[in-house]
C-alpha cells in the first residue's frame, strides 16, 4: 500500500511532548483541554512509547520518559524552555476548565496589544501553555507601533 509523504492532518509542526506520567497526562489533557486521544501505544508495563491527541484540530504527540534514549521530560530537567500555543474559541472559559483541572495558571487572560486574548498556563507535567482567542484583527504595521508604545511604557 502507497503512503503519503507527509500524512494528513499533519501538514505543519507537530509539538512532541515528554512526561513523567504519560497515562496521567493523557487524562489531564482530556479534562483539562479537551484533548481526544487518538492513539497509544503502551509496553506491557504500561510506559507509553508514543500517544497522540487532538486539542481543537491540533495534533500533538506524546511518550514517557525513555532516559535511556535521552529523552526527558520537564520534571527531570528542571523545567522547560519551550511553550505550546493553541487558539481556542473562548480563552477566559478554556483556562478556567484547565485551572479547575489542576494547572496553575502562570497569566491570567488579559487582553493584549497585539488582538488576541491570551493566558499562559503550566500543567501539572511542566510543560508552558500559551491560549488566545482573537479579539481584533491587526496588521504589522500597527502592531509594530503598539509594541513600540508597550516598549516606551517599560522604560519609564
């Protein structure tokens, strides 16, 4: 059977995350974000070597830890310097779900210069979660103006 170079659904980026816990994150990313999970592959005992969930139309890919492969999660590495965005349709609802589910919301939604709504969120696993419903629509250049009037106001 002929297979697609890059399979569907997976045109652009897909985040990988790693967890101490895969089969708990799975539960909290359903609860918390709504996640569907759409495959898991699990070892007899019960590490996960490779899961995928969808978040809205967002695929994202996800294992345990495997230190014997170099591959760690947050929680081993002391933290994490990557962060996930994800637009939703409603942000303030959203991170309220995720917070009543157990992540610790780092920024509350606020509305920001650039049209969007958004709020940053750590799970329980470590992993930096941007949300943002867009509010307005604004070109380059007027973004640029307003990040340069938001620069002129911290310098004060």
């Amino acid at each position: 059977m002929a297979a697609q170079a890059i399979p569907e659904g997976y045109e652009h980026a897909t985040p990988y995350l790693c967890v101490k816990g895969a089969a708990d994150a799975l539960a909290f990313y359903a609860r918390a974000f709504g996640a569907v999970e759409t495959m898991r592959l699990a070892e007899p005992s019960g590490r996960i070597g490779h899961a995928e969930i969808k978040i809205g139309g967002a695929p994202i890919m996800l294992s345990d830890e495997y230190p014997e492969e170099s591959v760690l999660s947050p929680a081993t590495l002391g933290g994490t310097p990557v962060s996930i965005h994800l637009y939703v349709p409603d942000v303030d609802a959203f991170v309220a779900r995720a917070e009543a589910a157990g992540g610790k919301v780092l920024r509350g939604p606020a509305d920001q210069f650039y049209g969007d709504r958004s709020a940053t969120l750590r799970d329980p696993f470590g992993h930096h979660w941007f949300f943002a419903t867009r509010k307005e629509a604004v070109s380059d250049q007027e973004m640029q103006r307003r990040y340069d009037a938001e620069l002129a106001k911290g310098s004060k």
